[in-house]
C-alpha cells in the first residue's frame, strides 16, 4: 500500500524555507537575543511546518502562519524551565569570523540593538512593524491582540527608544 502525498511536499517546504526563513530567523533572534536559540527556534517552526501538513491558501497566510509559529515557539522556550535556570553572559566570547547570518549589516545598528534591549512584548509589535511591514490591525491579529494594545505598545517603545537613543539621533 503506498502512502498518501503530504499536502506539503519536501520542495514546497524548501521554497517556503527559502522565502521565508530569513524572516523567521530575525523574529526568532528578536525574541530571545540569542543566536543559537534563534537557530534552534527556526529548525523548530519548519519541522513543524513539515509534521504538520497545513495547507497554505496564500504567501500571506504562509508568512502569518510562520510567525505564529515562531512566536508560540519562542514563548515555550522562554517559558521553559531550562531557560529560566540558564544565565547567559552579557559578553559572551565569540569567533570574530561568524556573523548573523539572518540579520544583514545594516540591521545591525545601534537602533538595532536599543530595539533589541526593549522588552519582549515592545519587542515583538516593533519587529513586526517596522521589519515586516505589518499593519497594527494585522498585528493584532497575528499576536492575538487589541488593536488599541499594540497602538500603545508601539507609542511606548517609540518613547523608550527616543531615550536610548537620545543624541544617537535627533530625529527619532
């Protein structure tokens, strides 16, 4: 007896990792400042995306799907009890040679990082927004919540981010 095509066949989860595992990777390092957390999350959402056999109606629905993922995946490994035990290094060593392979040159700025030192739920609203070029209504949806939340989600970490950087950039 031979088995049933999965609805998500290997090459279309290879051209959805290819579109989209750039983006996963950001969310995910923008999520837990880690590299190798971020990698372990995005090896975590597409093997889900494989087991799961979801079947896409759009690249739009995809990409939400993704994120969705990626959050819920985060939140398990941030929630976890491994995590809460872990301590990491403000400094850790690093090889000079390896780089974020998901987070280009330019991103890696100083409002990159001032983005990076807000808390996770500013986090996350600011990602979205100004690195996915979601809308707040879209947002919402996606995190699950109010439109009026992420509207002052956003103005607060605006505000935080105008502090860290003030002198950085006057025009933040």
């Amino acid at each position: 007896m031979i088995a049933p095509e999965p609805q998500n066949t290997v090459t279309q989860i290879e051209r959805i990792l290819q579109k989209y595992s750039k983006m996963v990777y950001r969310l995910a390092y923008a999520r837990t400042k880690n590299r190798a957390d971020a990698e372990d999350l995005l090896q975590e959402v597409f093997l889900r995306c494989l087991k799961s056999n979801v079947q896409f109606n759009s690249d739009e629905h995809c990409k939400a799907w993704l994120i969705r993922t990626t959050v819920n995946c985060s939140k398990n490994l941030l929630t976890s009890a491994w995590f809460k035990r872990t301590i990491l290094l403000k400094n850790p060593v690093e090889d000079p040679a390896e780089s974020d392979e998901g987070v280009p040159g330019e991103e890696k700025s100083e409002v990159f990082y001032a983005v990076l030192d807000l808390p996770e739920k500013y986090r996350m609203v600011v990602h979205l927004y100004y690195y996915e070029d979601y809308s707040v209504a879209e947002i919402s949806e996606i995190l699950s919540r109010k439109e009026s939340t992420v509207k002052t989600q956003l103005y607060r970490a605006r505000k935080l981010l105008k502090q860290k950087l003030k002198g950085e950039y006057d025009y933040v």
